[in-house]
C-alpha cells in the first residue's frame, strides 16, 4: 500500500460548543481549544477534527450552515481560526474541518433568495417541488430527525423544499453543476488557508433517486425511512469522484467519510488507493442493536456481537484502504456506557474497550472526554434538561409506541446525542472547570468523580493509559506493524474475547478479554515482551496467557 502521511496518526474530534469556554459566556469556542493545544499535543494527537463553527443558527449545533465563509461570534472570529490552525501547526497538529455539504440553513443566502424567485438560480440551488393543493407531498420519505422530509417553502403556499434532516437544513441539490463549483471554491478556499483536511458529514445523502417517489410505509406514520430511497440512488460516484479531483486531491489533503450503507463492490472506490476519500469511519457497531422502529426498540449489545462486527468490517477492507475508528462521537452515545455492562463499567473495563479499538487497522480518532472515561448522562427528569433538535423524535416515537414518559426519558438516557455534547470534564471545580457560568448543556453531575485534573498525575488514570496507547502507536519499533501489519482475528471460537494479530516485521497480538470472567489461552509461540496492559500482573508462561476479567494485554510474540 502506497504511505500517506495520515496513516500513522491519531485523530481527535472536538465538539467546539462543549470543549472548553474562554470568555464565560457558556459556551466552548476556539478560543478555548487554543488554549488546549498543549494539552492535545502531550495526549499524542496530530489530526484535531472540529465538529462546525461556521456561521449557524445552531438549529442542529453548527451542521445548519448560513455562511461557509465566517465563524459564528459565538466560537470567536476567523482571526481566531487563523491563529489555531497556525499554532496547531507548529505543534505538529493539523486541522480537520467539517464538511457539511449536503445541506445548508434556511438563513444561507443561497436559500433566502430561492424562496424570493423559486424559479431563478438559485431556487436550482435546492429540491423545490409544487404542491399545488397544500396536502399532496412529492414523497412519504421520513426525515432523519421525524416528520415529513418536506415543508412549506417560506412565501410560497403551493410549493415545499426537500430537508432529509431539520427543516432549517434544505437540501443541496448536487445535480446542479454550478452548485457543485460553489462548493468546491469554498473547499479549495479553506484549503488554501492550510487546513489538513475535512471530515465529510452526511454525505451518502447527496444522491437522490429521482424521480421522486414513494416507498411502502414502514411506521404507522405512514412514512418510509430514507434508506429506502438511498439504497435505489445510483451513479453518487461521480460527484465524489469530481469533488476529490476538484479537491483533496490537488492539496494531499486528508479526508474522512461519515459514510453508511456502501456496499461491498463499492468501497475501492471510496477508500482505495486515489478513492474519493482518505478513509471512512467504521459505523459498523454503531448501527448494532438498531430497529427500524425507533430507539426505543434497540436491543442490547453482547461483546460477541461488538467484536464480530468491528472484525468483520475490518477484514472487509483488508488490502483495500484505511478505516477510521472510533467508540463514539458526537451523536453516539458514550461507548464505554454503550459496550460495557452498567455493573462492570470502571477505569479497568474501559481501558480495555480503549485497547481493543485503538490498536485496530486503520486511524484511531479519539472523541472529546474519551479519555477521560466520561459517561452517559446517569438521569433524565426530564425533556428541558436537554437540548438536541433529534429529541423529540425519539420521544414521540416511544409515546407512541406506549412506552410510559419515564420509559421514554430512559430511551433517551441511553441514546440520546446531548450524552456526548455535555461540557468536557476539565476538573471538580464548578461546572467542571469548562465555564465560569452555568454552561449551555447540563455538566454531567459525575464530574466530581470523573475529570482530567484528578486523573492527569495518576499513572494508572484512563488518561495516561490513553497517553500510552498514542504512544505505543508512535514508537518507531512497532510503526511498521501497528500501521501497516496484515490484521487477523483470532480465537474467534471463545465467547467474549476480542483478539486479533498484527503483523509486518514483528508480530503484535492483543487480547481484550470483553467480560468479568476469566479466560486461560494457549499461546501459538512464546511471549516477547508486554508492551502494553490495563493490569499490573498479567500471568503467562511459555505456553499459556491468563486472562482476568476485563483484562486488556498488548504484547510481542
Ligand atoms: O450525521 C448524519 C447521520 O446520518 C446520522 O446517522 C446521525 O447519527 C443522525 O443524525 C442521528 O439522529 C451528521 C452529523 O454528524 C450530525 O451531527 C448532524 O445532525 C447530521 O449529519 C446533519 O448534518
Ligand atoms: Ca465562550
């Protein structure tokens, strides 16, 4: 495989409204992250994505965007991006922005002006559509965050703008070639300014099937989920293909696809050598449990099934190109509350969890208090404790599906977005040292056991474990395996083990035992060295490894 410059990174995602508050007005800013950058740099990372700080309404926190070309005030000013990227950069560390391009805000200018002349330019900037009776939609597709994917278009009764996501996120309509050319001055402009790259939000919904049609109901609500109609649209190749040529390409720079449902055929050409991106993010345990009724019918999730997802998606793409990975983001909830049992879930078992993804193909990414073990929210009382614009939806649909209110604030204890948007968990002073005022999202009432400053002098903390994971995966004595070592699973036949083998020029095995019990394993070939564990005394001879409860080793055959 050809070497790119990202292969051997480590990435990490900054959710900028909950990161860290410079001025105190409650709300995180660039600012703020300015003043982290050492910090980022001692943790070991070298690619920070940052969720959006464009110029929003914030009606979806940031991925509504009104101008591509400003910073909201809220997150400072571009003087202040420009000093981030700068710093950044001499730090080693480059700049990852959000692409949010299948749709914008209804405050664009884009969208202000086809809602003045729906048939002028710009109304071809947008899926506008009559409906001449007010009544009779052009689809029954049910947009991501509930309801209807189309309303009212503002001044205009007898026609509606398609919005797969929040009705202030009208779509983009990428058929229409100049729109293509608008976005791709604006992504060579940010390019320009020297930033590393951009994580692409969205993007498989940028191809539509057209014409427009209906799918059969699959809620009493009468609508269809829009899987529906992706899995009919073809040919989104070709925008991708013209994006990265237009694009990334030119600069070398690193791309990261939030891509879902691709199939098998299709992924050399998303990640493959000059494919249309760098890499795309493994979603492939995000989507476990998941039921196409709603959250609250999501089953629960066994260490098998985690493993066997994350192996198999692996070996789907051996030889083929990089994925990213991850055990949350920020619309997941926390993955150590997610993939480790509520009864076993301490500093042990989410080390382990930690060293079973991190050290997998592909470019680790760290989210935001990741590594400090931060959790779940722990209660819900209820809906005015949160805040993200999906909430409703999961509600409603879990009122209607009869769970009781309580029941239906517990399905958003578990899976709501705002578990990973609650401030950062700096220290156990007021508000957990991330504002000086009450934040915009609650704070996460177990800062006072969870946060950096107890854990920063620790060396048995979460956060240097995290700190020797980065580094491990730095030292010039394993790069070569850990980056570009073949990937093979192993004792597939034991339940709850997570073990798989790196290797190139070494041989690297690492064992996540995914449970309380024990587990005593053969070794094909003597053990070398330990090069990492979340326990101090891991017992093995020449022949057999001993394996407590939870336990994670990292070692050389
Ligand atoms: O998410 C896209 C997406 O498709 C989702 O699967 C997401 O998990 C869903 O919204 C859950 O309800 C991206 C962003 O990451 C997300 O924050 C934005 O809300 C969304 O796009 C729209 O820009
Ligand atoms: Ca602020």
């Amino acid at each position: 495989m050809e070497h790119k410059w990202w292969h051997g990174k480590t990435a990490y995602q900054i959710y900028p409204k909950s990161f860290m508050d410079s001025n105190g007005d409650g709300i995180g800013d660039i600012r703020g992250i300015i003043g982290k950058l050492d910090y980022l740099k001692d943790l070991g990372i070298d690619i920070l994505w940052l969720s959006p700080i464009y110029k929003s309404p914030l009606a979806d926190q940031g991925y509504d965007i009104s101008d591509y070309y400003d910073i909201d005030p809220r997150f400072g000013t571009m003087e202040d991006l420009d000093e981030l990227i700068a710093k950044a950069k001499r730090r080693g560390i480059g700049i990852v922005m959000d692409l949010v391009v299948n749709h914008c805000s209804d405050e664009h200018e884009w969208f202000k002006k086809a809602c003045e002349d729906p048939d002028g330019p710009f109304g071809k900037f947008f899926y506008i559509e009559d409906c001449k009776d007010g009544k009779t939609l052009p689809t029954n597709w049910r947009s991501y965050f509930g309801g209807s994917c189309w309303e009212k278009l503002p001044g205009h009764d007898d026609k509606v703008y398609l919005h797969v996501f929040h009705k202030k996120q009208p779509d983009l309509n990428w058929e229409n070639p100049l729109l293509r050319k608008e976005i791709y001055k604006m992504i060579n402009w940010w390019l320009n300014k020297g930033i590393a790259g951009f994580r692409i939000d969205a993007i498989i919904n940028i191809k539509k099937k057209l014409p427009f049609s209906n799918y059969p109901a699959d809620r009493d609500d009468g609508l269809t989920s829009m899987d529906n109609m992706l899995k009919e649209a073809t040919g989104i190749g070709e925008f991708l293909n013209e994006m990265a040529d237009e694009t990334f390409r030119k600069y070398d720079a690193f791309s990261v696809g939030e891509v879902f449902n691709e199939k098998d055929s299709e992924l050399p050409l998303f990640i493959g050598q000059n494919g249309y991106f760098s890499s795309m993010f493994d979603f492939s345990t995000t989507n476990l449990g998941q039921s196409s009724e709603g959250w609250h019918a999501a089953g629960e999730i066994t260490a098998n099934e985690y493993r066997d997802a994350i192996f198999a998606n692996h070996q789907r793409v051996d030889g083929i190109g990089f994925l990213s990975n991850i055990i949350e983001n920020h619309d997941e909830p926390r993955g150590v509350s997610r993939y480790i049992k509520a009864e076993d879930l301490n500093d042990h078992s989410k080390k382990m969890l930690a060293g079973l993804y991190f050290f997998l193909p592909g470019i680790p990414f760290i989210y935001q208090g990741q590594e400090i073990g931060m959790e779940n929210l722990e209660h819900i009382d209820n809906m005015d404790q949160l805040d993200d614009c999906a909430n409703a939806n999961i509600y409603e649909t879990s009122i209607a599906a009869c769970l009781s209110e309580k029941e239906a604030l517990e399905v958003l204890r578990k899976h709501s977005r705002d578990n990973a948007r609650t401030p950062f968990q700096w220290s156990d002073e007021e508000y957990a040292g991330f504002s000086s005022t009450k934040p915009w999202l609650l704070v996460n009432p177990n800062y006072k056991r969870i946060n950096l400053k107890s854990q920063i002098s620790d060396s048995d903390s979460i956060y240097n474990f995290y700190k020797k994971m980065t580094a491990l995966r730095k030292d010039p004595a394993y790069t070569e395996t850990l980056v570009y070592g073949s990937f093979t699973p192993m004792h597939m036949d034991i339940d709850n083990l997570a073990c798989y083998k790196k290797s190139a020029d070494k041989t690297i095995i690492v064992y996540a035992n995914h449970q309380a019990k024990d587990i005593v394993l053969p070794l094909d070939a003597p053990l070398k060295k330990i090069l990492l564990s979340n326990s101090k005394d891991v017992v093995y001879d020449n022949y057999e490894i001993h394996l407590s409860g939870y336990d994670l080793v990292v070692c050389e055959l």
